[in-house]
C-alpha cells in the first residue's frame, strides 16, 4: 500500500504473511492500530514524516520481526509504538 497522506491503519492482518505500509509524502505520518502479521515480517515506512502510536492501550504490532522507520520519528515520548514479537 502506498499512502500520500496522513494514513490511518485501524487493523491489518495476514495468516503469516508479511504486511508492508509505505507512506511517501511530505508531512506524511503513518498512525499504527491493530497490525498482526502472525510469524511475517512487519514493513512500516515513511519517507516524508514518522510511524505513530494510534493512543489505544490494547492495539500492537504483531509479528516474526518489525522495520520501522521514520524520517520524522518513530513514536514519541509520551506514546510509543507498541510492539509484541510473534510466538
């Protein structure tokens, strides 16, 4: 999926199968929900802005190995991005 704006992902999932979100706009954020991949590679990326937390206590990224990248950041102080490594 490729995104030119602010992208909300509310959930994504695959039955093991890599999940790859790309964001390529200036100011563009990636706001991450519910993303599990199972034992798939977990892809978030954003050329022109960063990889955000969505807030929710109970939404994670879930998978065999997570990229983020971010060229303004990957979460922020107060809201980091919640990862869990997959079983």
């Amino acid at each position: 999926m490729q995104a030119g704006d602010r992208l909300q992902v509310v959930s994504a999932s695959t039955g093991g199968g890599a999940i790859t979100i790309s964001s390529t706009a200036v100011d563009a954020d990636i706001i991450a929900g519910s993303i599990n991949a199972g034992t798939g590679a977990v892809t978030l990326s954003s050329t022109g802005g960063g990889v955000y937390d969505d807030g929710l206590a109970e939404t994670r990224i879930v998978g065999g190995s997570a990229s983020l990248t971010g060229s303004k950041g990957i979460g922020t102080s107060s809201r980091s991005v919640q990862t869990t490594p997959a079983a």
